[in-house]
C-alpha cells in the first residue's frame, strides 16, 4: 500500500452506504456516493463495512436519488437489518479511471499546498463535498483554510510530486476572514 505524508491509498473505494430494508424481500436502500451510479448495475461484487466482506449483488435497480440491492444469501427483511449504516465498498483496482485533471478524494489527502507567490499553506487533511463544488480543508502553519476546488483557485494538481498549487483570492485566508467580519460587525 502506497504512503504520502500518512495517508496510505486505500484498497477500497466506497460506492454506497446501506440507509435501511426495503420491503420483506431482502432489499436495501442505498445512498449513493459515487459519481458513477451506474457501476451497482456491473459490480457482480460488493465489499461490506470495515472488514470488506464481499457480499454478491443478485439484483440492482435505480429507485427515486436511491440504489436498491438484493445480495445474495440475504432472503429477507430479517437478514438486512443488521447491514444498516454499512459502507459498500468496490476495490481501488475496479474505480473507474478519471478524466485528466481529475481526482479521487483519497488522491488529495495529504498533498501539500502552495500559493503561486509561494507560501506554504500545509497539508490537505479533509474533502468537503458540497454539491457545487469540493473544498479542500488545508491544516498548517497559518491554521486552517478552506481553500474551493475551483479552477480560479486550485491551478494545478502534482500527485506524483505531492503537491498543490493554489492562487489566494481575497478573503480565503484565516486574517482576511476574521478581518472582514469584524468590519460587518456594529
């Protein structure tokens, strides 16, 4: 398993998480977590929680923003029940290969990032997926930044060189933030 300042790539990508049983047969309702959904309808295999345990997909079907799944050896609502909550997971080999310019958020954990003007700002600790666009938590010398993958702010990504470089607009730093707010304040 690869290593870059920590953080180890993992061997599993999760797809889904298990929200609840679906009617008396055995299904459940899966939130999605991937931007490929489709992939529950070709993934013959799944892998359960923390431990991957592979489970067989015997059916899948799209139903309102949810994915429903039948696994095999699992006859009914009785034998779900206890999946709540379980991440289903595909391994890292099986992730379909991105377009150029983008990457899986296990890829930006640990990168370092760096101004244009070349400040060190530190090291991606966490993603936020917001919908509209991700944002990058960066911990460092400074603190904490929240830094939005936009292509006005992240210029460019080197993952085999571990870096980041990023362009500052106005008000993304911890003093011009604090700055602003007291000048809102009465």
């Amino acid at each position: 398993m690869k290593k870059r300042n920590g953080h180890a790539e993992p061997k599993y990508v999760t797809v889904g998480r298990i929200l609840a049983p679906h009617g008396v047969r055995g299904e459940v309702k899966v939130e999605i977590m991937t931007d490929f959904p489709d992939r529950f309808m070709e993934h013959p295999r799944l892998y359960l929680g923390r431990s991957s345990t592979p489970v067989r997909v015997g059916s899948a079907r799209f139903f309102k923003q949810f994915v429903l799944l039948k696994f095999e050896g699992y006859p009914d609502r009785n034998s779900v029940e206890g999946l709540r909550g379980e991440l289903l997971q595909i391994p890292i080999g099986e992730a379909i290969m991105l377009e150029e310019g983008e990457h899986y958020v296990y890829e930006m954990l640990g990168l370092e990032v760096i101004t244009d003007d070349g400040r060190e700002l530190g090291e991606i600790t966490e993603v936020i997926e917001t919908g509209a666009n991700d944002v990058y938590v960066v911990r460092g010398p400074l603190g904490e930044v929240l830094l939005p993958d936009t292509d006005e702010v992240v210029l460019e990504v080197d993952l085999k060189g571990g870096k980041v470089e990023v362009h500052l607009l106005p008000g993304l730093m911890p003093e011009e933030q604090a700055i602003s707010s007291k000048e809102i304040s009465p």
